[in-house]
C-alpha cells in the first residue's frame, strides 16, 4: 500500500474535486466521483485521507438483533474503534438509505480518534447533531431506523464499491462541497501534482474571464496564454 505523503495531502486539501476527476480522465479513470453523496454539515473543513472500508449486506431478522451490539467483534463496532486516525471511513451500504449506516455517537467517536472523515452510499441518523459537527460527514440522505433494520455488517478493510465506484483500502479520499472522489493510492502523488498545477491555472483563467477575456486562445491554453500565465504565476510568488 502506497502511504498518503503530507505533501500530497497538502495538495490534495486545496484543489478542487472537479479540478481531480479532469485529471484522474486524464490517467483513463472515468468512474472516480460518487453520485448522490453530499456532506451533512457544510462548514466542516475538506476531508483528505487513506480509505478505511466497511460493507454492508442486507439484514436478516434471526442475526441482526439489537443484542448484537453487545458483541466487541461486531464489523460496525469494531470498524469504529480501529480505524486509523487520518483515515477516511468509506461504507458499502448498497446505496440503501431506508436504514442508517450510523449515527452521531458513532461519528463522534471517530472525530474525536482524529479520522479524516465518514462517507457512506447510504443515510445516517441524528443528522441535525451531525450538520452541527466539525468533521466531514457525507450520505445521500438523512435515515432515522437503525442500520439493523436493513444492513448487516460483514467485511473491514477489504474492496468495496459506494455509490458504485470501487474503493481498495489505501486509495486517497478527497472530498469537498461538490462531493466526494477516490484515487488510486499508486496515483496519488502524481495526481496531486498535476491537480495543483491544474488549479494554478485555473484561477490564472478565472481571474482573464471575469475581466473580460474571451475563452479561444485561453482555456485550453495556448502557447501565449501559458507564457502570460508564467509570468502571472512568477509575479503572484514574489
């Protein structure tokens, strides 16, 4: 497993997550954004971390019962209390929101281990307390029943797909007020580099059109705007 290096994260923490999925296009990923999922609480800082996973398969009346919280080796329970500080709780819940994946005491509790964040395909629950937390929560919608109801859970840290795109343990985790994106962990270090680049440009292109510079010529750029750019770039470090 490639570990995520701080200057990547660095990166990673100012780019946009439009601006990465342009250039993970660019290393032939398409399916890298998660549709449908939106984070709870909209002033809770960006999210950037290594994938912890967790899968969900659907309940069964005779096994999921509330007693089975009281088991230390249960998947959800135990998921909670190992993953890493850093690290972004990704959860397969088979995009069924009609049961939540978890809830506030459990997101807290992953807040207060220092996780990076908590993505689920799925809902959770006690969302007016989570849109309240500083900690990046992300779900397709608010879900009161508990996850017994609908979901089982089964693997830690094994290859999952949320929202469909597939997630392996390691890969980067990027999320921000547009949504959520998964990089390969072998990619990380040149994505980040290129995406930063990326943004420098953009903002340089940004800053053209709302002054009024037309688009041909600009984005994508040319010989000359990439020289004008340069020296943007050269007077805005100094």
């Amino acid at each position: 497993m490639t570990p995520l290096s701080e200057e990547a994260k660095a990166r990673l923490s100012n780019v946009s997550t439009a601006t990465l999925t342009t250039v993970l296009f660019k290393h032939g990923l398409k399916n890298t954004f998660l549709p449908g999922v939106h984070k709870i609480n909209p002033d809770a800082p960006r999210m950037v971390g290594p994938a912890y996973t967790l899968r969900y398969i659907p309940a069964r009346e005779d096994l999921d019962t509330l007693d089975v919280f009281q088991n230390w080796e249960h998947p959800q329970r135990k998921a909670v209390e190992e993953c890493p500080a850093g690290a972004v709780m990704m959860i397969d819940s088979r995009r069924n929101a009609n049961a939540a994946s978890a809830g506030s005491i459990l997101i807290s509790r992953l807040m207060v281990k220092g996780a990076a964040g908590i993505v689920t395909d799925g809902g959770f629950r006690d969302t007016p307390e989570l849109a309240a937390l500083d900690f990046p929560t992300y779900h397709s919608q608010p879900s009161a029943p508990t996850n017994l109801c609908l979901h089982h859970a089964v693997d830690i840290n094994q290859p999952i797909g949320c929202a469909e795109v597939p997630v392996y343990p390691g890969d980067t985790v990027v999320g921000d007020g547009e949504g959520v994106v998964v990089i390969p962990a072998h990619l990380t270090d040149a994505v980040a580099e290129e995406a930063a680049a990326m943004t420098d440009y953009e903002d340089f292109v940004t800053e053209r059109v709302l002054a009024g510079q037309r688009i041909f010529g600009l984005y994508p750029a040319s010989p000359e705007s990439r020289a004008e750019f340069e020296a943007w770039l050269a007077k805005r470090g100094s």
